[in-house]
C-alpha cells in the first residue's frame, strides 16, 4: 500500500487484525457487521488504530445503536 494515502476496507471480510496487518488505516463495512459483532469488535478495532466507517444507516435507531457501539462515521443516504 503506498503510504500518504488513507485506504480502508470495504468488503467486510477481513477481520480487523488483517486489515492492520495489510496497512490499511480503516474498515467501511456495511452497519449490519457492526451491529451483529458489537462493542467489543468496534473496540478491538479502534484498539488496531482502525478508523470504522458503517454503511448505509438511513434509520435513525440504527444510527444511535452504531453511536453507541463507538464507531467513527457513519454513511448515510439523508445527512439531515
């Protein structure tokens, strides 16, 4: 991976040890990996040095539980 580029894993197969060991700075996994896998995965994450990226949470619920699990950002398709 060449370096001054921020790259993160977008397929949600890579656990995140692997991503860290492959030099990526962060995972964009769909919102339903995080919510399955919960805190303790978004924790160990962050842990790595990831930054975690949930996609596409368009439910106001579902953007509170991601909050609440930790995650960094979150994509949406109605920003207000």
């Amino acid at each position: 991976m060449k370096r001054g580029f921020r790259v993160a894993y977008l397929n949600g197969t890579n656990t995140p040890e692997e991503l860290k060991d492959k030099g990526y700075w962060g995972m964009a996994y769909n919102q339903a990996k995080f919510l399955k896998e919960g805190k303790e995965y978004v924790a160990k994450t962050k842990d790595l040095g990831l930054t975690t990226f949930a996609w596409t949470v368009n439910k106001p619920e579902n953007m509170q539980a991601l909050l609440e699990l930790g995650v960094d950002y979150i994509i949406t398709d109605y920003p207000k």
